[in-house]
C-alpha cells in the first residue's frame, strides 16, 4: 500500500509582463536542498530593483497545494509520478488569470493543477516602483507516490 504525498514549489519566471516598468536580465537559477526534497527556484536577476520592488509570492503555496490538491485516482491506481508545471499570470489585485499547463503529466493530474490554481485565494502582487504590476509566473506540482 502506498501513501500520497503532493509537493509544491513555485518559481517566477525571468521577464515581466506589460506593465512592467524595470529591464530583467536573464535569470539564475538557485538549488535549495533539505531533508525531504529539493527545491528549484528561478528568480529575476534585476538592475535597479529597489525595497520598493518585490515579485509575485503566494504566502505558503507548497502546504496550500498539499491541503487543496487531490491525487487523481486514475494516476494513483496506475502509479504514476511526475510533475505538472503550470504558468499564469498575477494581476495587480493578486488573481490569476491566463492559466495554462506548459508540461503535462496527463489530463487528470493536468486538470487537478488547473482547477487548483483557479481556486485559489488572491496572491501578493508583483511591485514595481511600490505600484502593483502583472507577472507571469511558473507553479510546479509534484505528484508522487510515497510507500509506507
């Protein structure tokens, strides 16, 4: 018998979207490890970022997608593992909008990512010059299969 376990890390995409006020380089990515998993996380490398300045952040997302996402039961009866990694944009009030899947798992665990982000509570904004702006951003959805 196996257990479930949905692991979420999320990463900002390297380059703004319309509204942005400020040039990004290109990005860098950092490697962060701890007991259980690893986290890639891919943040903008920026001239002139100042404290007014911030990314899109969700506080919490990976214990969000742990609590709200289901494995589907066809994956888990199939086992199969893998990631979904979706893209959507942040608006200046925090919501997503232009949702989509950019590497599939299979239309279930798809869907699952989907509707979770759809759902969601509003996130912190991007920040530009202390204005809020929209922002493209990756979320990335784990889904594996832990044994007892």
């Amino acid at each position: 018998m196996k257990t479930i376990t949905l692991l979420a890390f999320a990463g900002l995409l390297a380059s703004s979207v319309a509204n942005a006020q400020t040039n990004f380089q290109p990005s860098k990515t950092a490697h962060l490890s701890n007991s259980k998993e690893e986290v890639y996380s891919t943040v903008p490398v920026e001239l002139e970022f100042d404290s007014t300045d911030s990314n899109a952040w969700f506080p919490d997302l990976k214990n969000y997608v742990a609590e709200h996402a289901q494995y589907p039961s066809s994956a888990h009866e199939n086992g199969l593992e893998g990631v979904v990694e979706a893209e959507a944009t942040v608006g200046t009030d925090g919501c997503l909008t232009d949702i989509e899947v950019v590497k599939g798992l299979n239309q279930s665990c798809d869907n699952v990512v989907k509707r979770l982000l759809s759902e969601m509570p509003a996130w912190n904004p991007a920040r530009r010059n202390g204005q809020p702006i929209k922002q493209r951003v990756t979320v990335r959805v784990r889904f594996k299969l832990q044994p007892f």
